[in-house]
C-alpha cells in the first residue's frame, strides 16, 4: 500500500494481497476472517501505523506488526462464524 505502484486503488490491491499472504502462510488457510472490516473499525490506527511502516525502521515495523495481530484478532472476533457459534 504505501508503495502505490498503482495509479488508483492501491489500498484495494494491498489489502487483496494481504489476504493472499494470510492464507498462504495459514493464519487463515480458508479465508474466513475480514481483516478490511478490522482496519476500517481501527481506521485511524491503521492509517497511522502504515504511515509509520513507510517511514520504515523498526519503530514502524514493530508499530504495525502490533496493529496487525490487534486487528486480526478483531477480525476472527467479528467473523459470522464466531457469531453463529454464539
């Protein structure tokens, strides 16, 4: 994302290949969480932390891997299977 090699719809490609990554690496083999719906919940610190990712350093890595274990833990929360088995 902070890259924009894109013209327009960086965040879209960005957050597609982040669920490729997820599933691939089996943090979520199946796809079942929405991590999207996590950091527009957590909008401010998700656009804080990739700022701070950009900026690069271990300050920002370490700020976004935080971010990102809270916002993928949000995101299995929120999940409708984690609902249904309520």
């Amino acid at each position: 994302m902070t890259a924009a090699p894109f013209g327009s719809h960086n965040g879209i490609v960005a957050r597609a290949a982040e669920r490729l990554v997820l599933a691939a690496k089996g943090v979520d083999e199946k796809s079942l969480v929405v991590p999207e719906a996590a950091h527009l919940a957590l909008r401010p610190q998700y656009e804080s932390n990739l700022r701070g990712w950009s900026i690069g350093g271990p300050a920002g890595m370490h700020a976004w891997l935080l971010y990102a274990t809270e916002a993928y833990a949000a995101a299995a929360e929120a999940s409708p299977l984690v609902r249904d088995a309520e």
